[in-house]
C-alpha cells in the first residue's frame, strides 16, 4: 500500500495573499470615506461659521441703522460702535443676547442654537474707514462724500486691479491702431490699458454758491489718462488755471506717470494724487468728489491725506464691521463694508443717444417764425 502525500503550499499562499490584499483594499476604502466625511463636516462648519459673521454684519447694520438716527439717534449705539470692543452687538442693546462668555448664540425656528451650535463671537464696527472701496462698471459714476475726521488737503486715487472684467495681464503700454497717447480712442483702439478715469471735484467749503460754483476753484473736472511710465504719485492742482498751464494739457487729459504692469497684478495699477487749493475741513458734509470709469470696469480706492501726506480717515461714508463667526470649533472672520449712502440715481450725460437708431446721433429742427402763438410748425421732418 503507498501511501500518497497532498501538498498544498502554494494554494495556502495564494489564500493569504488574497486574504492581505482584500484587508488593504477594504482599509484604504474605509479611510477615504473617514476622510471624505472629515472633509464634508469640515466644509459643513466652516460655511456655518461664515454664515454666523454675516448674521453678526447683519446685526451690526441695526447698530448702525440706529446710530446715525434710524431708531431715533441711539448714543447707547454710537457708543457702543465707538468703544470698539467685540461685544459691539450686545453693547449697543439694540439686537443680540449674551451667549457663553459673551458670544451670541444664533437661533432658528425651531430648537435654540445649541442645536446647530452657531453664533458670532466677536462683531466690531467702526463709522471711520482708512478709505472707500468700489467696483466702477464701464461709463457708470459713483457719487463719494468726501466726509473726513481730520481736515482733508489731499486725495488719492488708485484704479485698477487685475481680475476687473475688460482687462487682463500683462497690461499694454501702447494703444492700437491710430489711437494715440493723450488723445481719446475708440474702444476698439483702446487697447489692453487702464481705465480712463474721469474725476469731478465738488469742494464749496461751508456753503454752496451755485452762481460761482462752476467759475471758481470749487468745482473742477478732469480726466486721468493712464500712462505705464511708473514713477511717483502725480500731484494734481485743484485750481483751473493751474492744470491748464500748457498746450498739451488744454484738452483737459492729464496724465497719470505712476501706472505700473508690476503693481497691477498684486494691487492697483495706477495712482494720481489731487492737492486741493482749498483744504475740506473735519466732518465737512457738502464737498464730493465723482468718478467714472471710461473704457473699462474699475476696481477704485479712494483714501483722504493731509498737508503732509499724512493718512485722514472717512467719517461715516463706508463705514467698517469686523465680525467673527463660530460652528462647533471652526471661526470664520470676515470684514464688511457698509454704505450710509442713498440709491439716488445720477444721470450720466445731458444728451443720452444711446439706443437712438442705427444713426446713432440727434436730430434737431430749427426755424424762425413771427407768429405769436409760439412753436406750432409740425410740418418739418427731421432725419439725421
């Protein structure tokens, strides 16, 4: 009898191979999911916290709303605002309760924020801003009060950030076609260069004379046009006569030397400087200043100096809230800007063609008559 001997070594390993290789497949997919679902708990809160601050912005407009007069001029707001501690909000005793160690718990419909586990944990604001921020649409002016805590002998303005939509880098320092340097194009023609900045200064001092106000010093109008030279700040009278002084100037273009390709891609491409003739004085409500963007959508700063140069803070034009938001553990910090002006709208031109036929022009009849009865000819056609 021969007795037979089964080896079976190589399917054993073949079973503990297998059996590892389904171990790591099965661990490696375990940790992806612990991981995503790290990630969408994570994402989850910190939209949550983001959306805690904003209820905090929320709650500082109240505030504010109350401090400039919206609930009958609260001082308890102002001071509140003007103490520029994070328990702003609950200060104020306009809106808001004390939560743990003085957060404001957020509370929904139904349950009472524990459930959600949300609140803002820190809301400053303040009515003075180093400067003013906006977004300039193409041919779109934007009216600032030049409002100021300190007396005002300088403003400055810088426009133009990489990312505002009409233009990207590099910049270009050169126009196309027959456009020239400093005289106005076509857009067409325009080219990949900065915005025109058109720039309109209303400074009466204390009392508004409409008889001189378009003969005198206290109403200027001129254009900045973009120049890629670089160079230091142009420093621009606030006085007629004086930016006429040469021929080249009398089109009313001035160009601005410190537009520079380096800066606009981490910040404003260009900066002019306005020197007033006549100083704004502190808390100074009827001196405005009024800018449009030509040729291309702007980003703008606008920012108050002294006769030294010196920073001048905006009072009550943009003011600042610095909120804080919490989910669980995860905070989130934002920083909003306010506006206490009114949605008046301006108008952009005397004389609006836009959208006047193909001819794009106006037409216009004149005649002479004797008749006492004034305008009664309706037989006269007009085609441009």
């Amino acid at each position: 009898m021969v007795q037979k001997t089964q080896r079976g070594a190589t399917a054993l390993f073949i079973v503990i191979f297998s059996t590892l290789l389904l171990s790591v497949i099965t661990v490696s997919f375990v940790g992806l999911i612990n991981r995503d679902k790290v990630q969408s708990t994570d994402n989850e809160l910190s939209q949550s916290a983001y959306d805690a601050s904003l209820a905090g912005v929320e709650d500082a407009k109240r505030v504010l709303a109350a401090c400039l007069g919206g609930n009958g001029n609260n001082s308890s707001a102002c001071a509140a605002m003007n103490a520029g501690e994070c328990s702003t909000i609950v200060a104020s005793g306009v809106v808001g309760s004390s939560g743990v160690e003085g957060e404001t718990l957020l509370k929904t419909l139904q349950g009472d924020g524990e459930d959600i586990n949300q609140a803002y944990t820190c809301v400053k604001a303040s009515l003075d801003s180093d400067d003013v921020l906006y977004e300039l649409p193409k041919e779109q002016s934007r009216m600032i009060p030049i409002r100021a805590a300190g007396s005002v002998n300088q403003i400055e303005i810088q426009w133009q950030k990489n990312g505002d939509a009409g233009i990207a880098a590099p910049l270009s320092g050169a126009h196309t076609g027959s456009c020239t340097e400093g005289k106005l194009c076509t857009l067409e023609d325009w080219g990949n260069m900065p915005s025109l900045m058109r720039v309109q200064l209303i400074t009466p001092g204390s009392a508004i004379n409409l008889s001189t106000l378009d003969d005198s010093n206290q109403g200027a109008t001129f254009f900045l046009y973009p120049s890629l030279a670089g160079g230091a700040p142009q420093a621009i009278e606030q006085s007629i006569t004086a930016r006429y002084t040469s021929t080249a100037e009398s089109s009313g273009l001035k160009t601005v030397t410190s537009c520079s390709k380096t800066q606009f891609t981490v910040g404003y491409a260009c900066t002019a400087r306005i020197r007033l003739a006549n100083p704004i004085s502190a808390n100074n409500g009827l001196s405005f200043i009024r800018l449009t963007s030509l040729y291309k959508n702007a980003s703008v700063r606008v920012s108050l100096k002294d006769n030294s140069g010196g920073a001048v803070q905006f009072r009550g034009v943009q003011p600042v809230v610095d909120a804080t938001g919490r989910a669980n553990d995860v905070f989130r910090r934002v920083e909003a800007r306010l506006s206490t002006l009114t949605n008046a709208i301006y108008p952009e031109a005397a004389v609006d063609i836009t959208g006047s036929g193909n001819s794009g022009s106006v037409c216009k009849n004149f005649y002479v008559t004797d008749s006492t009865s004034g305008d009664n000819n309706t037989s006269l056609s007009c085609t441009p």
